[in-house]
C-alpha cells in the first residue's frame, strides 16, 4: 500500500517526521517558505534547547551533526533574586542537553531531507491550497504554528486556560556574556518581575549566550520586550544593562559592555509574546483527508520551560511509527497518534502554565517547593531531568499532594 | 502511604480489582449486597464467557479454579440463516474461553478474597452513604452498574450514540440441548429477526447451554423477551421451541424436547434489554475524594460480543497497577488509569454497537464481509481471537478501508 505523506512546515516537527518516514521508504513531500539559504540569512527563529530524548531521535535519524560530547551542557542552575534571600543551586542532567542556533539546525537538515530523497518544494502556502493538495496525498500534516495554518485546528478550550500572554518576550542571541566554568544552563528567577533564561547555543560564530527574557507585564522588565531594539540599538543596548544589573546581577557581572548586544544586530533578537494554546489534533476535509496537527500547529507554549521543540519532536516520531504502522489514515489513525503523544505534550503545557502561575504569584506552597528544591540536591538533579519527561513534572506538580510525596521520596528517613 | 480502598460492587470488576490489591497488600473492603450462599441461590446473573485474556488474570490471581484443560472451549461457530444462503463456518481462538455460570464464579472468588484478608461489608448500600465513606478511604471505586449507583456518572454522549435498547433479551441456562461434538460457542444470525449465542456453560449441575437470545424489535422473536416466562412456564417452552425450529434449526435440533426448559426454572432465565451507554469515568466529591466508575457502572454493552465481563476484568487489572504505582488518588491519577483502559473499553462498546447496527441493517459491504469470513480460514480465526482483544476489532472495522485491508492481509497474493 504506497504512503504519500504532505509536511507543511520545516520547523523541528516537519524535519524529524519527514526524515524518520523516509527511513522506512515513506514518499514524504515537505512544503516549506524558505530555502535553506534563506533560513540561514533569516532572523534567529527561536532559542531552545533540544534535550538528551530529543537528541537520541536525531542520533537515530543520522543527523545528530552536533555530538553532546562537544556541542552539549550537563545540567542547570537556578538563582532565585535578588531579594532578602537570594539563592543559588545546581541540578545535572541524567545525559547531556544541547542548543544550535535554528538557522544553522534547520537548512542543514532541511537540505538532509532533500539530499535522502525527501521532496522539498518551496513556497508560500496558504489554508485554501490543502483541499487541492488533497488529492495527491493521503495525509497532511501541518506543523506550522504561525499565521493562519495553525486557525485550521479549532482551539480546545479545555486545555487553553489563557486568552492572553503571561510575559512579555525578549529573546535573542547575545555576545558579551561570559560563559560559566561549566557551559550550564541558567534560570534566573526575580521575584516580582521576570524569569531569564540562559543557554549556551552554537551559533555559526561559534558558542554564544542566548537569552530568553519573561518578563512580567506592569513590572520594568517589560521594557525589553516593548522598546523595539531596531529604532535605537545603543538605546536599547543600555536599557538592557541597567535591567540586567538590577534583576539579573549573576548575569550581568560577566558581561563586557562593549561587547554587548545581539549577534548579527537586529537579525539576533526577536521580541514579541505567547498566548498559550492547545487546538486540536486535526481536521477532516470535505473528501475525508485527514489533516493533523503538529507541533506548533497543534500546541503552543511559552519559552519557559524549553518545551516546544522537544515535544514537537516525540510528537513527530510517534505520528512517523503510526504512519510506518497503520495503512488508513482516519480517525481511528489520529486517535492512536493522540493516545501516543497526548500526555507528554499535554505534561509540558500544563507544567509550563502551572510555573508561570506561581512564578507570577508566588504561592506559599510553590516557595516551599523552590526552598526544598534548592536544599536537596537529588530533588534538584530529578526536577532537571524532567526536563526531558515533562510527563514526570507533572505527575509531581499536579496536585500540592504530590509535590509533597515527591520531597519525601528524596527526604531520608530520620535514623 | 497507607492505602485504603473501598470497592462497591463484588462482580468480575470489583473481585479482580480487590484480589489484585490483596496480593499487593493494600488494604481493601468490598460491599456487597449479598452474601456467598445468597449468590448460590440467586436468579441467573449474566451468561458470558472469560476469553483468554481474562483466564490469564484469573490464572496470576490464583483463582483459576476451573482450568481451561477441562472447562474451556477452543473456538467460535457462526452460522448465517435461515435464508436463502445459509452458511456455517468457523474460526479457531489463540487460546481457549470458558464460561462458569456466575452463582458459582463469584461466591468462589468472593470467599477468596475473605480468605485472603479483604474486609467484606454485606448490606444495602446507596450513593447518599458515599460521602461518608470517604473519610475512611483514599479512594472509592463503584463497580455495580444496576440501580442508582451508575448515576453518579453522568452520561458521556459522545460516546453513547443510543438512547434506548437494540434488541430485546432473553438469555439464560438451559437442559435438554445437546452438545455439539467440539463444544464451541455457536453464533447464530437469523437474518432480519435476531441472534442468538449458545455458550457451553459449567454449573453446579454441570455443563448447560447458555443462551443470550437478542431479538429484533418488531420481529417475532421479540415475543420471547415479551413473554414473562413466570407466568406460564410451559407456553414459555413452547413459544421457544416453535420460534428457535423456525429460525434457529441448527440449535433446534439438538434439542430434545422433552427435557428443554430454564436450569431451575424462573432462577435460570433473565429477560429484558440494555441500553448501551459510556459514562464519565469518575466523580469528585466535595472533600476531594475521587469515586472511579468501574466495569458496568462505567460502561455497559449489549451482551453479543460478550465483551461486559472481559472489559470490567482488564479495566480492574489497570486500575488495580495504578493504585500500587501511584501514592495519591487525585484526578492525575484518574487520567493515567483511563488512557490505559480507554482504547480496549471503547473499542469493545463501539465494535458491539456497530456489529448490532449491520445485523439489523445489513449493508452491502457488512454482507460482504460476512461472507469473506466464511469463505476464510485465517480470516475467521482472526475475527475469533479479537474476542480477546476489541481494540483490534476497532482497527479492523472503524472504516469500511480497514476492513478491506484487513481481508487483503489475510488474502494470498495471486501467483
């Protein structure tokens, strides 16, 4: 039975889902706006981390270009303040996490896609043109969270409990930023006023700092994501030191001024925010094709916690193994993609808008937690590896009871 | 973490649930409303058989107390007419069913789970006592689908397409039919009037045919669900016999006459209807405790697949590793236990309500597809097995491009 597969979009979702079906001999043909060339001249398109789990598919895949061993961090540390009690931990990573810069990720594995037999075609599509596309494919997949792609999915308001952002973003890739002795990951959480998140990314000048700024609206962090750094670079340059300096002093004392700013100047630093979303998992056509979504297209959160690309990849390849698996693509077929992905990508939406909560309003309870997270480092080193099971996070975030079964279970018993 | 589970209802469900926590030393108490000799001396309570999948759990529970070695059966007879075309064929199970009449069945295990440690509560319970039962308890898990209990769970309409029965029933444990020379279950369709199921069944007086009898409204067998057998048992007996000589010749003549008729009169036949329904999974009282439907108070099927009992025993198996994995019985916990019982569950109820509806139909591609099964060894002995495992019946019929991959699968390719 001959399997033609439509991929709109050559984000982390199209690329894995294409790459992983033409292993299995699959004809998959991926529309995408830009070249690769484009891609790499483009604007940075988003700064995350991709996970051990997600790293392991690429070794599997053949296009883990960037081995761990050299491109990776072992783990994160937390730094809650300033304030009157600012403190400072570390979490590792059961395996090595590791960030590329997408205009260097994508084209490189687009051109992958192209080079295995993949067919790529080039182009601006719009909604209207799927029903035509229809007749030559047996499933369509859209992985395009951005513009009208994403409006084909209705949203699923039982899992949108937002209608608005929670932050203002700033995101970019920064020179002038000092690595730390270990290349680690930093969440710097100012209470009151935004959570920046640092990650040492490859670039193709080499390993820089990219930074992803979550401020809280009223606070004045909001003036990163809201002064547009094009209309006075240096301005903006200077604004964000005396921020840093105030908010963020662990970061701003390794910065050296002169060499701050984003890399490649306006095309390093994208400024904006995320209404987080859940739509649904697709559509029928009138002819009875089915239309998936993935990925961004299916659900979108905030930067936070990393999430997006990683879950847009273990979504890619449980849909890959149904497609190689299954021979009509139906409802029944996409209900076995759901049960497949659905508590993973679902862990990683509610625990990324559960932290945004507390975060913001900072309950008793969640002080507890971040107290205890920071006195006990094998809570610290689980809490991290979650990072890869948000499925874990929240089985241990989902109700106060939990949590606090989760503390005991790294608590000793007294002797 | 202590554990205290209180289970309402001592059928498949609920004695499968507490023997398994038995075994995982949790702390159980099960109510019920009669006592095991009680049961011994009750009306007939449902005529269905324990495929493989079920005598598995059974066999780990350590209460397989009638092995299939002696009281199995290895396979399914289906036979098509009266009519133009009559056929019979036959498929093959991977394992052998057996079928113990339930006032034997559960008072065994009842007394087993006694024997073993669980707390057994003998009385009248109604959902006004719940509440205050939840002191007591982590969780409570209601199995018993008659009467006020199932109503605690609101109806799941996308998921119970009818709002009223299908077939008129009888069903019940009856002498005087011989056995066939391999003890199979024996489909029978009668074509635009009913079917009926003969199921060899160990009593205490040992092995009967069961009969389910599900009778079209509207055709004349509906009179044999209409006709109280009480009050005039021998015109009962010769209504059946008339009306199973005209439309189901094949059991008719092995019976003898003269010794046909319900085992212990009115105690050996039920008559009446099912409406098929889904209900939520669960309810949350005001404390905070959850109250998970199980088996019948979650979901009930018509009897024609005889999928009731072997559904409620997988749902307990889940249920039952959940609670040993999990510390805290809270709506998280509620979603892990559904995705895993889900498919199989709703697989079962949507392949029962869609076999009802083409019998009663009988479309052109379901006649088709009838008559693939007889003409198909391998076919057939497929269809037989999924008895064990509905999810696979769904994969195979949910559209009309499944079933015909399937019958290609099982189709040689032309030389």
């Amino acid at each position: 039975m001959s399997k033609r597969i439509c991929i709109v979009g050559a984000g982390t979702a199209g690329l894995h889902l294409g790459l992983h079906l033409l292993r299995h001999g699959v004809e998959v043909t991926l529309f995408t706006e830009r070249t690769p060339d484009e891609q790499r001249r483009s604007k940075v398109l988003s700064t995350v981390a991709h996970h051990a789990v997600t790293v392991e598919r690429e070794r599997a895949l053949g296009v883990d270009h960037w081995p761990v061993e050299e491109h990776g961090y072992p783990g994160h540390q937390y730094r809650v303040g300033p304030g009157p009690e600012p403190t400072a931990f570390e979490g590792l990573l059961h395996a090595p996490s590791r960030a590329v810069d997408y205009r260097i990720y994508q084209p490189r594995l687009t051109e992958d896609f192209a080079e295995r037999g993949g067919e790529l075609v080039f182009g601006r599509l719009s909604p209207g043109d799927i029903p035509s596309l229809a007749s030559r494919f047996d499933l369509i997949v859209v992985c395009t969270g951005r513009g009208p792609f994403a409006e084909m999915f209705d949203r699923d308001p039982e899992h949108s409990p937002f209608d608005r952002p929670r932050r203002a973003l700033c995101a970019g890739l920064f020179t002038g930023i000092a690595q730390q002795p270990v290349p680690n990951v930093t969440f710097h959480i100012c209470p009151g006023a935004g959570e920046m998140i640092e990650i040492p990314t490859w670039t193709d000048g080499g390993q820089v700092m990219a930074l992803v700024i979550e401020n809280h609206y009223g606070s004045d962090l909001e003036a990163l994501a809201a002064t547009p750094y094009e209309e006075d670079p240096k301005a903006y340059r200077d604004l964000a030191l005396d921020l840093l300096h105030d908010h963020y002093p662990a970061c701003f004392e390794r910065i050296d001024p002169a060499e701050f700013g984003p890399l490649d100047g306006p095309r390093g630093i994208i400024q904006g925010a995320v209404t987080p979303v859940v739509r649904r998992t697709h559509t029928v056509l009138d002819d009875g094709t089915v239309v998936l979504a993935l990925g961004d297209a299916h659900v979108t959160v905030d930067p936070l916690l990393g999430q997006g690309a990683n879950m847009a990849s273990h979504a890619a390849w449980v849909l890959a193994e149904e497609i190689v698996r299954q021979d009509v693509f139906d409802r029944r077929f996409v209900e076995h993609v759901d049960r497949r992905r659905e508590d993973r990508v679902l862990s990683a939406t509610r625990t990324t808008n559960m932290l945004m909560e507390n975060l913001e309003t900072l309950p008793e309870d969640f002080l507890g937690f971040l107290g205890e997270l920071s006195r006990n480092r094998s809570l610290a080193d689980e809490f991290t590896k979650w990072f890869n099971y948000p499925e874990c996070f929240w089985d241990d975030l989902a109700d106060p009871r939990r949590t606090r079964a989760w503390v005991a279970r790294h608590t000793p018993d007294p002797v």
